[in-house]
C-alpha cells in the first residue's frame, strides 16, 4: 500500500506503485497532449510528481526532449544562477562489515589494502585539501562498529573543524556513514555537521538483500527509514542518491523521486542535495558483471528530469565521471561537483602505490583542483565553497524558503563571488587568477539589489587585504 507519509520504507517506497508507475509510463510516453501538459507544469518551477516525471522519462520524442533539456537547464540558472560548489570526499577508513557485491569494501575482500586515518594523519590528509584550496568536505568511512565507532566520527569532525593552516579552513564536513540510531544522529548534529549524506544503491527491496547479503546493510527498511531517523535526531539537511546500474534506472528514478516526495510529506522538506553516482570499476569490482549500465545518453536524461522535477535540490556529481560527462552535466542541473579528488584512504598527502590499493572506485576525471577551477571559469561558471547558509543557521525548510523563493542571486551569488576571490588570492595558478578576478567583474554586474552590490565589492577589496570569510 503506497502511502507518502508513511513512516513505513515499504509503503512510502511502494514496489506496486513503482511498477503501476512504470507501466503507466509505457502506456503514455507517446501521448503527446500528457507529456505537453506534464512539461507545461514543470516550467512553473513547483516540482513533479514520480508518476509525471516517469512519463517523461519513457518519452522518446526528440522534439520532446530538447524541450526538457532547455527547461532544466532553465530552472538550474533560475534556482541556482550560474554557481557551482565544489567539495572532496576525504576517506577516513575503508574497514567494513557488510558483504555489498557492487563495493570493494566488501568484508570477504581479502586483497584490498585495509586502512584506517589517526587523528594525525587526518589532520595532514586535511591540511593538504586546505592548501588546495577546499573549504567543504564529505568524510566516508565503511561499516565497522569496532574499527569506526560513532565517537571516532566524532573525534575526526572535531579534528577537521580545529585545523586552521595560513588562510586555509574547512567551514562545512558533511557526513557519509552507515544508517545509525536517532541518539547518533543527535551526535553528529550536535559536532556540527552540513548535510548528512547516504546512497540507497537500489529501492528494489528484492535487489538490495541480494546485493547486500552479509551485514547489517542487510536490513532493507533499517536502512530506507535513515533519513527519517536522522531528521527525527535534528539534522535539517539529508542528501539521496542511488547507484545507477545495479537495477533498472526507471525504477530507481521513480524510487528517489518516491523518497524526496516522502521527506516533503512528513517533514515539510525534501532532500537538500540528490546524488547520481553510476558503478564504475575499482578493486575486485567489474561493473560489466552488472547488466544494468546506462548510456552517457540515458544519464543526462536522468540528470535533466531530476532536475525539472525536485528543482529546489542541490544536485551532485563526482570524479566518478569523465570531463566530458561532467560539462553535459552541468548544463542539465548540476549544481555541486568534485574537485581533485582522492578516493583512496589517506591519497591526499601522498598518492598511492597502485599495488598498495585502498581505493573505493575509479576516479575518471584525475585533474587538479586549479585545473577544475579554470575549467569551470572558462565555461562561465562561478565556482564557489560558500558555507554561508549552513554557518548562518540557514538549513533545512530556512534553506529551502530561500532556494525555492528565488533569492539566490542576493545571497548565495555575492557569497560564491567572494569565496571565488578568496581562492584566486590564496591558491590559484597565474592563469586562474586572471581568468577568475574577469569572472568575477562580469558577474558583480548581475547582482540586483545596489545595496549588496557595494557590500560585496568592498569584502572583495578587503580580501585582497588579508581579510577572510565574508558571508550575507
């Protein structure tokens, strides 16, 4: 029984409603009046529903989806202007008990270099980010009540937020653990963390205990209800994801978008960010042995109508995709990347040895952050690692009241402006510098209101004087 506001992981992820959905889909996809009035009442900016937007996913029509793919890009410039955030994971620990077949964490994994950071080499691991120049990072860690308790996650928030290095300083950790307890999540409110981050990998119940044998992993609905949990423990920012390519994608689409509906329903707020990570091949892990790979085509499809249809979402995607990937992607409504990441447990100080490896998966796009950055610029993007809203009490439904009500170009622009600046003086090559501080001059006439123009204009001049972390 489908039911939203359920408490229930089988009845708001309703198996039954996701198949009606998906054979509802087949039957309209081409119904050309259906999808025209399902695109009409996207373009009001309000969102889909998972049954609508399921429709347009089965849509065919070329005519049809290039009107989707300008409306996303449309809604991505109107919601979140021309920013980009960018973050790196930072690895602490790769011990894990779960038996996940699709990761090489995987307990029965006798090979994979198992590593796990003090808080020593955590400090020197985050010191070498901060002098790349991140402000906002995700920590990971496997599922390991022994080797990665709750207090060690603890211990390592505490450990990054302390470590100030030159100008360098992490002002947001977000976090990416296991599903827990409502009295840890409690916890990790209280040690100040961003947004609390976890992937479901599948919503096929079915699917999920079969790719999670072993483990506590195991528990399907313990794992479905985390977000509520974590909401009920006080963390107002949650981040959904799934990992394309170990079930059907229309069925995972309607799934996430069930999940986000869900959140809207019961807490009056949906997720802050929704992840679009695809299987890629890492140790004792060939994603050819999944047969439910999607093309770089289905992809951006997936990118746009997620998009159109959760438009206040921040949207994230990882080194995990190509360059080439990644620019389709922004395009369609990406609003937070990756940048010069290591996906191995202490890769930042010193890169691994290939045969000492202890890598979760392959990095694709292996640039530097500078090189990122410059990138970003030249394809008029403002890259940013503003934290303001987050440092400011601005989360949750305060969050999504100023997302959704357009304000952004008189906040969260100003702020990436000057967190931009605060990068180009402190750690940009020669070229980045002169191509963002151009940037930057372009974009300070697109802010509306005078009055925050000035402001912004004079902390651009006071970091140029040595003052940091300005924040409207």
């Amino acid at each position: 029984m489908y039911n939203a506001k359920s408490l229930k992981a089988e009845e708001f992820i309703s198996d039954q409603e996701i198949k009606e959905t998906l054979a509802y889909a087949d039957a309209n996809k081409d119904n050309i009046s259906l999808i025209d009035e399902i695109i009409e009442k996207a373009k009001l900016g309000k969102g889909l529903t998972h049954r609508e937007a399921s429709v347009l996913l089965a849509c065919e029509n070329e005519e049809k989806l290039q009107e989707i793919y300008d409306l996303a890009k449309k809604i991505k410039e109107d919601y979140y202007g021309n920013r980009i955030v960018l973050f790196a994971p930072l690895y602490l620990s790769n011990y894990c008990v779960n038996g996940c077949v699709y990761c090489p964490y995987h307990m029965k994994n006798k090979h994979i270099s198992r590593k796990k950071l003090t808080q020593d080499e955590i400090r020197k691991e985050v010191i070498a980010l901060q002098d790349m120049g991140h402000k906002r990072l995700a920590i990971e860690l496997g599922e390991d009540p022994v080797n990665n308790p709750i207090e060690y996650v603890l211990d390592s928030i505490k450990t990054i937020y302390d470590i100030k290095h030159k100008n360098g300083a992490i002002r947001r950790v977000n976090v990416n653990i296991a599903a827990t307890t409502v009295e840890n999540y409690r916890k990790l409110k209280e040690a100040g963390i961003g947004t609390y981050i976890l992937f479901q990998e599948t919503y096929n119940k079915e699917s999920y205990e079969s790719l999670h044998p072993t483990g506590p992993k195991h528990d399907y609905a313990y794992h479905t209800e985390a977000m509520d949990r974590a909401m009920e423990g006080g963390i107002d920012d949650v981040g959904l994801g799934v990992l394309f390519g170990l079930e059907m994608y229309r069925y995972e689409f309607a799934g996430i978008l069930m999940h986000a509906e869900h959140l809207e329903a019961v807490h009056g707020v949906g997720p802050h960010t929704i992840s679009v990570p695809r299987i890629k091949r890492a140790d004792d892990i060939d994603p050819s042995a999944f047969d439910n790979g999607i093309s770089d085509e289905i992809f951006a499809k997936i990118i746009a109508l997620l998009r159109v249809s959760v438009p206040y979402t921040g949207m994230i995607i990882s080194t995990r995709e190509a360059k080439e990937v990644r620019a389709k992607a922004l395009e369609l409504g990406i609003s937070q990347i990756s940048g010069g990441s290591r996906t191995s447990v202490g890769g930042y100080v010193e890169e691994e040895p290939e045969e000492d490896n202890s890598a979760q998966f392959d990095v694709s796009d292996r640039r530097t952050l500078d090189e990122v950055m410059k990138w970003l610029i030249d394809l008029n993007y403002v890259p940013s690692f503003c934290t303001a809203c987050y440092r400011e009490g601005r989360t949750g439904d305060r969050f999504m009241s100023l997302c959704k009500s357009k304000q952004i170009s008189n906040c969260c622009h100003p702020n990436a402006l000057m967190t931009l600046k605060e990068y180009l003086v402190d750690y940009a090559s020669p070229a980045t510098k002169e191509a963002g501080l151009k940037l930057i001059e372009r974009e300070l006439l697109t802010i509306p209101k005078e009055k925050v123009r000035e402001v912004t204009i004079q902390h651009l001049k006071e970091i140029e004087n040595g003052q940091r972390d300005f924040r409207f």
